[in-house]
C-alpha cells in the first residue's frame, strides 16, 4: 500500500510533499500549545468529541424521523448520543477520565498501526520515524494507564500534544523524503 507513494509521478509526489510538510508543520504547532497548556488541551479535546456526539446524536435522529419513525433502536442511539455529549459538555471532569481511557485505547492502536507502516516501508527513507512515533505511542498509553483516572486532566491534554507533535514531526520528513525522491 506505501510503495504508492514511491511510484507517484513527480507532480502528485511535489504536491504530497509539500501539503505534508504544511499539515506537520500545523500539527507541530498545536502539539507545543498542547503540551505548554494541557488543561486547555484537554478540555479542548473533550468539547471536540462532545460536540461531535451530539451531531451525531442529531443526525441520527434526524435519519430515523425521516427513514422510520417507529424504529426505537434508532431512537435509542439518538438518545444515547446526545446524553452523553450533555453530560460530557455539563460534566467534563469524568468526561475527560472516560476520554482518557479512549486515547490509551487510541495510543496502543496507533502504536500499532505506525509499527506496521513503518516495516510496510522499511526500505524507503524515513521509515524508522514511523516506527519511533510508535514506540512513542505504546509509551504514551502505558503511561496513562499507570495514572488514570485521577491525572486525566493533565495527561489528555499532554499526551494529545505530543502525539500531534510527533504526528507532525513524521509528516514533515515525509514531505522532505518525497521532495528529494
């Protein structure tokens, strides 16, 4: 699947380049504000997945008014989704404990997932810094896991940081590897 990316022709190769380096450099920026200000960060993240419940909530009952208004199952989700971005909105701090336990889940399949690209890519340029944000990743959940629930409000908004700040670090040598290919 990554050898796309070494038989690119030279246009699409530029142009994945440089909106790489732009969105690592983008992502490297939000990762030190994260890590400077993580109580921020946290809440941050917190009202982003708690918005994103409740449009979901509303889109999905919207669909099923439209589809099947009798169908309880449907109005279940609904129901379901938009209690809980209200008590992740009204409530944050278990909001940001059960987020928490979501990005060590999060942390160990990303640790996965970049292992994985990176022996996917070992021979091209740059594949061990996918395999370093990896490692990076399996740390970072074991860490969280060491100290959840109670230090949650730190590490969400830290451990968030560093991931899109190491994110950005591989998107940037990435585009720089492409450009020189």
């Amino acid at each position: 699947m990554w050898s796309l990316w070494l038989e690119m022709d030279e246009e699409t190769k530029q142009k994945v380049a440089k909106n790489a380096k732009i969105t690592g450099i983008i992502l490297m920026i939000i990762g030190v504000v994260g890590m400077l200000f993580p109580g921020i960060m946290s809440l941050a993240t917190l009202f982003f997945v708690a918005w994103m419940l409740l449009l979901g909530g509303l889109m999905s009952g919207y669909f099923t008014w439209m589809s099947d208004k009798s169908d309880w199952m449907g109005w279940l989700k609904a129901f379901v989704l938009i209690m809980t971005a209200l008590f992740m909105i009204f409530k944050p701090m278990p909001g940001v404990a059960a987020i928490g336990l979501l990005l060590t889940i999060y942390f160990l399949l990303d640790s996965f997932g970049n292992m994985m690209i990176a022996f996917a890519m070992k021979p091209a340029k740059g594949w061990w810094m996918w395999l370093l944000n990896g490692i990076l990743s399996l740390l970072l959940a074991v860490i969280f896991l060491i100290g959840w629930p109670f230090s949650s409000m730190y590490l969400v908004g830290l451990f968030v940081g560093i991931s899109l700040f190491f994110d950005g670090i591989v998107l940037v040598v990435l585009g720089n590897s492409l450009k020189k290919s």
